[in-house]
C-alpha cells in the first residue's frame, strides 16, 4: 500500500472530497458500508422500474383503446336486453367504463 493519500475520482465534487479528508477512519468506513448499500439498492429500485414497465407493455391486450389504461378490466352491461362488452376501470373513487363493443351471442 502506497504512503500517499489516493486520489478522488474527478466526478466527486469538492465539497465531499473535502468531508471525506475531514473524516477518521470509522467514520470512512461507515460512508463506504452506506455508500455501497445506497448504490446497490437504486441499481435494484431502477432495475425493478425498468421490468415493471416491461411487464406493462406486454400485458396491454392489442385492442386497448389508448385512452384506457392497462388496468382496465372487460365487463358485460345488458342495456334494453342488449348486451355489450365495456373497458372498465377504477381512477381514483370513481368507476371509469369505455364502451367496446356488443357482445356475440354465437361465443
């Protein structure tokens, strides 16, 4: 081990730079524990994020209209006894439906 201080990394500002030259050693060894396991958990949190919106885009059915968010689920509303497939979905405390279509009665 060398008997010079080593060098920042140059995207280090200054002002922690500085605190860290300021610091005993515990207290280094503490920042670089919490350091570590802050880096490993927002790799984890982006990691978690990026499949979170993998796992949407593949579950969006084809016919989904753009406006109807993916949680949306298909119910049946019999009108006039006529029945007919609606998009339906919560957003906020209200119930939001969007009509789909009629249904065949030869499925």
């Amino acid at each position: 081990m060398s008997y010079e201080p080593p060098t920042p990394p140059a995207s280090l500002p200054t002002e922690i730079v500085n605190t860290l030259n300021e610091s005993d050693p515990e207290r280094l060894r503490d920042v670089a524990s919490y350091a570590e396991a802050l880096a490993e958990h927002k790799e984890r949190e982006a990691r978690l994020e990026e499949s979170a919106g993998q796992d949407e885009v593949e579950e969006r059915p084809n016919d989904l209209p753009d406006d109807v968010p993916a949680k949306a689920t298909i119910t049946i509303k019999e009108i006039n006894d006529n029945r007919y497939y609606y998009w339906q979905w919560r957003d906020g405390e209200k119930i939001r439906s969007k009509y789909k279509g009629p249904v065949n009665p030869d499925e």
